[in-house]
C-alpha cells in the first residue's frame, strides 16, 4: 500500500480492521458514509438497509 500526496507515493503498513479496533458495525458505518469509494459517479448506488 502506498501513500500518494502529489507526486511522491510513500510506502505505508498495511494494517487490519482489528489492528484499528474496529468491528464490522463501524466498517460498515464507514462504507454508508464513503459510499463512493465502492461506486463512482459513473454508477449508483442505494443503500436500502443496515444489519441489526
């Protein structure tokens, strides 16, 4: 994985979601949040529900 900020990429660690504490309540949180990051202005996407 790297790290790219204008023209230098930056070699970085790649981690887990448990290395960051998350649980997939919060990754999923995540992706409601940051939905373009699995769909691009191209396409769309409606999220209709969430797990209890």
């Amino acid at each position: 994985m790297y790290k790219i900020s204008k023209y230098k990429a930056e070699s970085i660690e790649p981690v887990t979601f448990s290395d960051l504490g998350m649980q997939e309540s919060d990754i999923e949180e995540l992706l409601r949040n940051n939905i373009e990051m699995i769909a691009d202005e191209e396409k769309s996407m409606l999220i209709v529900g969430q797990q209890v």
